[in-house]
C-alpha cells in the first residue's frame, strides 16, 4: 500500500472557500448574492425616496449627466444593468423617443432583483411608457444575451454590489458591439481628503438613520455605506476596464468625486 508523503496535497482536503466583500465584512463568495437580493428586496418599495433623502436630490443631477454624456441616438439598442427601478431606462428612452428620426426607442432593464424590477414595471404603467422597454431578470456576471448584442452599457449605482467586479465588466463587454460605449455612475473617492472624511462621517450616520426613519431598515443601508467605502477608487477602475478589454478608458469626477462617471468603448 502506497503512502503519500507529507508533502503530498491531501485530495479528500477542501479548498478554502472564496470570498468576496459584503460591507465592511467578508463573507463566502457564493453567498453574497443572495445577501445583496435580500438587501434590495427589503429597500425596494422606498429606494427612490431614500435616494432623494440621502442625496438632497443631487442623484437626479448625476443621472441626467450621465444620459447627456451617453447621448443616446435614435436605432441603438441599450442595456441598463442594475436599473431595477428604471431611473436610468427612463431617461434613455425619454431621449431617444424624442429624436425627431422616428426610429424606435429600445432599452432593455437587467436587474438580479425582481422586487426592483417590480417596481420598474410599475412606474413605467404609471408614466404610461409601454413601449421600447424591455425587462428582464439577470445576474451582470452572467448576462442573458448573446454576445455583440448591444450599442450602449450602462450602470448606475450598481457596480460596488457585484460579488465579482472584473467577471461583470468583462460581461459587458462581450454583450457590447465593437464601438459600443459603457458607462458606469458610481460613489468613489472624494478628491479633497479633508472633505472625504466629512462625508464619510456623515453617511456613516445619516445612512442607517434615514433607512430606520423611511424604510424601516437600518441594517440595508449601514450595508450600502459600507460598500461605497470599499469599492475600488477611481484610478484602480479604470485599470481594471482596461484589463476587460475596453479602451478609451476615462472617468469624470462629480461633486468633488462623491460620484464618478466612468467611460470606455468596446473595441
């Protein structure tokens, strides 16, 4: 009978399991998912009023800038990742419907959570906009589409709650068209240090407070300012696209870099 030496790896012994952020916490990386639906799930019903509570209403801003630097023209097909409630979609379709070509709006919502898409759905009824919008269940690192599928990506607020950056942006773009465009609107580093901690501060506090107060869950948001303080800075991003194949990489500060839209075209 043969015996492996102590050197030898054990095959019977299990790997460690990976893991990946959830706030400031790390936890199995098969899990993380299911935590984040949880999370949504629970702030669904009120996310867009805690987005205009937490952000004094700035977020509209943000949004808006982000279309106008999209510039959506009328024929292309859009993917919204992460867009749940519609926010973004909205806009898109909103610019592209008003092109005086007359060339169909098409814009396709992927969320991972249907509670959010629910409320999507929703508020679209509500804007009486039933047509040119597309919704569909979806993981950003795993998309249902087929590759080269799409003439513009975009993801708001959505990036920093992935279990695996470098899997989505890598989905992105293989669904992108060559010459396709991705845009991602994320909180980030602040460019004034002084500032930053203010702000850190300040979100530490107010962002379970208001949770408690309107959405009656404290635990979702001291979660959603967790992972603001642990996604990837501005430049470490934009590496990171570069490596995912994308080129023309660049990013804009806002708001002193409480937010930063990044930009890359799909080559």
């Amino acid at each position: 009978m043969s015996r492996a030496s102590p050197d030898t790896p054990d095959p019977s012994a299990s790997e460690p399991a990976a893991q990946a952020s959830f706030g400031f916490k790390d936890v199995p990386a098969a899990e993380k998912a299911g935590m984040v639906r949880q999370v949504f799930e629970s702030v669904a019903p009120r996310y867009d009023l805690m987005n205009d509570l937490m952000s004094g209403g700035v977020h509209r801003l943000w949004k808006n800038t982000l279309v106008d630097v999209v510039n959506p023209r009328p024929g292309e097909r859009f993917l919204d990742v992460a867009g749940g409630t519609g926010d973004i979609a909205f806009r898109l379709l909103d610019r592209q419907a008003g092109s005086k070509d007359g060339e169909p709006a098409d814009v396709t919502v992927c969320d991972i959570n249907p509670a959010m898409l629910a409320v999507g759905r929703d508020r679209a009824v509500d804007r009486g906009l039933l047509q040119g919008l597309t919704w569909t269940t979806g993981d950003a690192e795993a998309l249902p589409f087929p590759d080269r599928s799409f003439d513009g990506y975009t993801i708001a607020f959505g990036l920093r709650n992935v279990t695996d950056i470098d899997k989505a942006l890598a989905e992105a773009h293989r669904v992108l068209k060559p010459g396709g465009r991705f845009y991602c609107l994320e909180f980030s580093k602040m460019t004034s240090a002084p500032l930053g901690r203010v702000y850190d501060a300040y979100s530490e506090r107010a962002l379970p407070f208001f949770g408690r107060l309107v959405a009656r869950d404290a635990e979702s948001y001291r979660y959603l300012h967790e992972s603001i303080r642990r996604f990837p800075p501005q430049r470490e991003l934009a590496r990171r696209l570069g490596r995912a194949g994308f080129a023309n990489v660049a990013w804009r500060d806002m708001t002193l870099g409480v937010v930063a839209l990044h930009s890359a075209w799909r080559i």
